[in-house]
C-alpha cells in the first residue's frame, strides 16, 4: 500500500480496562490498514472488542479504566497518542467522525436537528452561525430529509430519519474516515437498506474511507471492500470481501457463516456455533477460540497462533497453518 493513500494505520494496538474485579483485555494486539476510499467490515460477536477499537481511534476510551497498553494508531501518518487533547478535539468530527449505535439516544433532546448539525460546521469550519444553519440545511438535503425540518426536535423524526440526521452530522465537515457503530441495528429492514444506500452515495461522493462495526454478515456483502473478523480482541483472520465470503479459512469465520439461515436449505436447522464468547477479563490460554472449536487439539489449549499469510491480501490466525504445528486443516475450516 502506498503511504499517502493510507488514512488509518493501527499497529499492535492493545487496550485494557483496569477494575476492581480484574482486567478485562478488551482488545488485544490487531493491526489495521486502512486505504483512503475504502470501507472495511470489522465483524464479531458481542464482546469482541470492535466498539473498544473504534473508541480508541478517537481516543474515546474512558480512562479510567480504560488503558491502551501498547501500540500506536497513525491517522494519515500520525501518532494520534502524540496529539494533545485540544488536537484530538479539532479532530473529532472533522478528520475522523462516528455514528454511534442507537440514533434514539445520540442526539440532544432540547436543541434542533439543524442546530445540533450547525454546531459541528460552527466549531470546525471558519463559518458565521447563519452560514452554518445554512449548510445544515444543505446535509439534512444530502440525506433526503427536507431541509425546511432544520428547526425540529429529534421526538418528531422516525428512528430511521433520526439516523439519516446522525449521518448528516458525521459527514458535516467532510471526513476522510467514518466510523459506524452498528448504524443499522436499531432500525427495520426496509430503513436499513435505504441507509445503508445512503451511507454508499455519500463515500462514494466524498471518497471517504470507513469503518463498518457490525455482526450482520449481509450488511458487510452490500457494502465493505476488506473484512476483518474479531474474536476475544484478536483479529483471527482478515481479506477482502471475496478472500472472506468465497474462500474463508479460520474455524470461527466458518462458524459465523454456518450460523446464517440458508434459504436454498429451509428444512436444515442452523448451526450456531457452541459455547459462549470467553470472559475478557479471564481468556483462555493458547488459542482463544479452542474451547468453542469443535475440532481443536492438545496444542490449541497452549500455544497462541500466530499470523499465516495466505495470500497479499488475506491473512489467518489458526494453528492449523503454521509450518509443524501438527493441527491439519482443509480450505474452508474443517480439521481432518
């Protein structure tokens, strides 16, 4: 990847939350590459570490407890962690903005949709208050809401206008990285596709590059270019969409896709994968997935995988491809 096309570079990024009760090791060591225009799927499970990793791309992280024990994260070739807070808030909504999970509870009850959006242009843009309005008027527009509804409250949109407002204010001041935090789970099928459409246009118009946080494998298939998927703060094996939909290699990956419904195999019962997603503040040693792996060995229980490179683009975190390990396993997850 050419440096300059590079927004986002996460290298060993490990982030800790320090309790009463213990140590919960919510993230632990992933490295990210991200080009400018592109969107990457970061997919897992409850508890995998995927909101964790987005709060520390805008040093979010609550501390305490929250402690990022290693790693740096370079936005556009910076260490944001050399930043002073006063950087990181002309940042925030600028060079890097977030949609967060439920739109019902993001916005501000008391202040207009058309304020609430003029207030980020207001803080990051050298514009006066009435030019502000102006352009918020403008994204509510760009997001197929009339721009006349600037001077309502969030109780009189729907939950997936409200989310469309959410967008507005996210890419107000044109950012060259997106974060969503599961943007569409709050909302009914039919809204999910009209946002998910939205939020492609408006990459696409921008060339903004993103990062999509989510569980729904359908909602990646529809939009992302590269796919990580997370498991216990790892990342056990990343590609492009076709290197993960059409040629995936760890178990876990495999047990994601076993879990989906089957429409050509309505009579099949779904296979969920077994077991629960271990404790992050007591993970289990070697391989954190060996006790759900159904076909791990004596060595999964010890040893901690590295990372195996399949291809350029496509990498894997499981025993079973490392030289010697004497754990075997065939293309698409299953252990002979």
């Amino acid at each position: 990847m050419n440096k300059a096309d590079c927004v986002l570079n996460i290298k060993n990024l490990a982030v800790y939350y320090e309790t009463e009760d213990g140590t919960v090791k919510a993230v632990n060591g992933i490295d990210i590459n991200l080009e400018k225009g592109k969107t990457l799927g970061l997919v897992g499970e409850t508890g995998a570490g995927k909101t964790t990793t987005a709060l520390s791309i805008l040093r979010l992280v609550p501390n305490p407890p929250g402690v990022i024990k290693s790693g740096k994260i370079e936005l556009e070739g910076k260490n944001i962690f050399e930043y002073t807070e006063r950087d990181m808030e002309l940042i925030r909504g600028n060079t890097v903005s977030m949609i967060f999970q439920d739109p019902m509870t993001s916005l501000n009850p008391v202040l207009t949709v058309g304020d609430q959006i003029a207030e980020v242009i207001k803080i990051h843009e050298n514009v006066s208050k009435n030019e502000s309005y102006e352009k918020a008027k403008e994204m509510l527009e760009l997001v197929g809401i009339p721009g006349d509804r600037a001077g309502e409250y969030p109780h009189q949109f729907s939950g997936g206008m409200k989310q469309r407002v959410i967008i507005a204010i996210a890419l107000a001041c044109n950012p060259k990285l997106l974060i969503a935090d599961e943007p569409t789970t709050a909302l009914d099928v039919t809204i999910q596709a009209q946002v998910l459409e939205l939020m492609k246009q408006l990459r696409d118009k921008y060339d903004t590059s993103m990062i999509l946080i989510t569980h729904d494998l359908g909602v990646v298939a529809e939009i992302c270019d590269e796919v990580s998927i997370m498991y216990a703060g790892s990342i056990v094996e990343h590609g492009t969409l076709k290197d993960i939909f059409d040629d995936y290699y760890h178990p876990y990956t495999k047990g994601l896709f076993d879990s989906l419904p089957n429409i050509q195999k309505r009579n099949e019962p779904l296979r969920p994968i077994p077991g629960l997603v271990p404790d992050p503040s007591n993970l289990p040693t070697g391989c954190p997935f060996h006790p759900r792996c159904v076909h791990a060995k004596e060595i999964c229980k010890t040893k901690f995988p590295g990372v195996t490179r399949i291809s350029d683009t496509h990498y894997v975190s499981c025993l079973a491809f490392e030289k010697d390990s004497g754990v075997k396993i065939d293309r698409r997850g299953h252990h002979e």
